[in-house]
C-alpha cells in the first residue's frame, strides 16, 4: 500500500522534524520514518475499519425501529438490504483486517458519536435511498453503494479530519493517498470473496521500504555535499536565505536524484515540484523545478551523474 509518493511525504515530514531538533543521529530519524510509515497502514486498516462500523450502527439502529414498531403494533416494516448487504458482510468477517486491527488496538468504540452522526449522512443520501428503493440487488451494486459512502461522505470529511488528528499528526497528510487505497480495496472484492480476501500489504515490496530508509540516510549524511550543490546553483542567492522547507525538498531532491539511476529525472523532479506546491510558498515550486533541473543538467554535463532508463516511468 505504501507507495513512495507516501514515502516522500514522509521523508519530508521527517527530515524537517530532524533538523528542527537539531538531531545528530540518523539511526533516530529511520527510526521515527519507519513509524511513521507504520501509522499510515495503521490508518489503512483504521478507515476500512470504520466503514465495518457504519454497517454495525446500521444494525442497531435497525434493532431500534423494529423494537419500536413492535411496541408500537404500527405495523411497520423495516429493510434488511442495507444490513444484509454482501460487501460490507465480507469485509467485517476479513481475517487480516481483524488481526490487525486487534493487534494494533484499532477501535472507533470511543467515537460512537461520530459513527451514529455518519450513518445518519448515509441514510440521507440520494444515492443510499436509490439503493434501498429496490428489494433486490447485486453484488456489484452491493459493493458500489460502499464506494459511493466512502467517496463521497468518508473523502474530505472535515469532522473526520479533525478527529485524525487528534490521533495522530501526520494522518491529515496521509489520508488524501491512503484514501485512493482503500477505494481501490473496495474494488477489490468480487462475489466469490471470502475471510481471507487479502487486502493490500504494507509496502508491494522490500524495494519501497529500502528505498525509504537510502534515501534519507543519503539526505542526512549527504547533507553538506548537497548543500554544496545548492549553493553553486544560487550564487546571487545567500544559501542560508532560502525558505527552510525549499532547502529540505531540495535536499532530498537531490539525494534521490544522485543516489538513484534507476529513477529517471523527470520523476525525481516532478514528485519535488509537487511536494512544494503541497508545503512550501506559492512560488516555491517553480524554484524548486529550476534548480534541481540545472544542477542535473550540470552534473550529467561534468559526467557525475548518469541516469539508466531516463525515458522510463516510475512505478510509484
């Protein structure tokens, strides 16, 4: 699941955090990246978990109306299709979604609020009372019903966004991407589905995570080379001048840039230019995309670097 647009995300989150507090010691930045990576599954499993619970509120809510209905002799009748439906049965009954989040001690047990206040979004939805006006469904309508939830009342759910952060930090930043994750799980289910449907893994390979832990110790020890670099590049310019987030994104720029042949350049760039916009100054990115190209360009032109496949595209 962990791809490394996430990951440097990360880097950039850590690395600043490390150089506010004047740390000395890589060995303490890996680790604090490396956990933060882990929060972010932890947010994976965390909102696939929260859809389990939106349909074990619809239960007792509909436990409620029948009670109700009984004590009142109205005779009125309730729908079972939303409880009933097959997608959310096969993602409650996920053995790894279970595991790990009683592993992990992953509960919305103290947010039953916020739970009840999200059914009642879903139940005045268009698209849920389109769903519910036919007896009868299929599954790919059961399982679209659950993508439509999540997309439109889970994605940019400010109350939602605010609670994650009181849990934990950098889970805002996260969510954006580890929300393209989860729809893409939904998608993920079929019919035939069953308890061990596997959901995404941490990272899709060691390769990502080594990628992770290289690149930053290159950013850390690298760091007076790399500064180097940028210094040359802005001669007009006193180094110590430029915003500390623009000196961080370089820096790391850089260090992927020298430090991996296999990615081609435009990546590199690209991914930095797009970090900027996210973290830094209005006019940051254009920086940032002018002196990472002109400092590789000087590199490729002084023969101290050299890209393998720069026509390729990374697979991020």
């Amino acid at each position: 699941m962990i791809n490394r647009e996430l990951i440097r995300i990360k880097l950039v989150q850590v690395l600043y955090s490390y150089l506010q507090k004047g740390t000395h010691n890589p060995d303490v930045a890996e680790k604090e990246l490396l956990l933060s990576l882990d929060k972010a599954y932890d947010l994976y499993n965390y909102l696939l978990l929260l859809m389990v619970e939106v349909s074990r509120m619809s239960v007792r809510m509909l436990e409620v109306h029948e009670k109700r209905s009984k004590k009142l002799k109205d005779g009125a009748s309730w729908s079972h299709k939303f409880v009933d439906n097959r997608f959310i049965i096969q993602l409650e009954s996920n053995r790894q979604l279970r595991d790990y989040c009683s592993e992990h001690e992953l509960s919305w047990a103290d947010h039953e609020t916020f739970v009840r206040g999200l059914y009642n979004k879903v139940e005045e939805s268009d698209f849920y009372k389109d769903y519910m006006a036919s007896e009868t469904s299929s599954f790919m309508e059961d399982r679209e019903i659950w993508r439509l939830i999540y997309r439109n009342l889970i994605c940019n759910n400010e109350e939602l966004s605010d609670l994650l952060e009181d849990k934990n930090v950098y889970w805002n930043d996260d969510k954006a991407i580890v929300d393209t994750f989860v729809l893409k799980t939904i998608n993920r289910f079929t019919e035939n589905s069953n308890s061990v449907q596997p959901l995404m893994p941490e990272y899709k390979s060691d390769s990502d995570r080594d990628f992770a832990t290289k690149l930053l110790y290159r950013a850390i020890v690298g760091q007076e080379y790399i500064n180097g670099l940028v210094s040359e590049s802005t001669r007009k310019w006193d180094f110590k001048r430029i915003a500390l987030m623009d000196r961080i994104i370089l820096q790391l720029g850089l260090a992927e840039i020298t430090t991996f042949p296999n990615i081609p350049l435009s990546v590199s760039i690209n991914e930095y230019v797009d970090i900027a916009k996210m973290y830094s100054t209005p006019k940051s990115d254009k920086y940032i995309n002018a002196t990472l190209d002109a400092i590789a360009k000087k590199l490729i032109e002084e023969g101290k670097l050299v890209k393998e496949n720069t026509n390729a595209t990374e697979d991020i």
